[in-house]
C-alpha cells in the first residue's frame, strides 16, 4: 500500500522569515533549501537537542551542520530546527535559526 498521502506520514518543513533573511546574509541560502527538501523525509536529521512541550504538543528540537565550502565562499554553519511529530497532522519542521561557526583559531 503505497501511504505516500496518508497525513500521519507527510511532513512539511518551512524555513522562518527571520532564518531565511540570516541565511541570505551568510550565503547559505541554497544549501539551507537543500536541507529544508531533505527534512521533509527525514525530520530527525542531525542531533536531538531536546524535546520540550509547546501548548499540548511535544516538540523535537535538533541541530545539523552544513559543511563549509570555501571555494564558493560559503561559511560552516549550524542548523537548528523544531520537529512537531504529533498530533495535529500533518508532521512539521520549522527550521528556526542558522549560526555560523567559529573559524579555526590558528595554532588552536
């Protein structure tokens, strides 16, 4: 049985105007797109953070990384989304901030 259409199994993932804008900012846009298309199969991409209550619904909080890539001059960044497994359907992600990390230090 294909349950490609089956609310309980999609998930839509959107990025915050706020996020977008920083993500702009940085030069990631296109590969934080590409995590966002991603997300949407897999929600619990990267590292559980923590889970918190939001009103009665349980959220998943975890955070990715973008590798760098500096020939195109985009930064290493950090990825932090919000998973809403359940219930109301259907499943969301909100990807809520981008951070650049730290360069290296030199003789660190």
């Amino acid at each position: 049985m294909n349950d490609q259409h089956d609310p309980t199994h999609m998930t839509i993932a959107a990025v915050t105007d706020r996020t977008a804008q920083r993500a702009k900012e940085l030069g990631v846009t296109d590969a934080l797109e590409a995590l966002r298309a991603e997300l949407e199969h897999r929600p619990r991409l990267g590292r559980h953070i923590r889970t918190v209550t939001e009103g009665a619904q349980q959220v998943e909080l975890h955070s990715a990384r973008i590798e760098g890539d500096p020939a195109a001059g985009r930064p290493a960044v950090n990825v932090v989304h919000a998973f809403a497994p359940a219930p109301p359907w259907p499943r969301t992600v909100r990807i809520a901030a981008v951070v650049p990390e730290d360069p290296p230090h030199p003789g660190s």
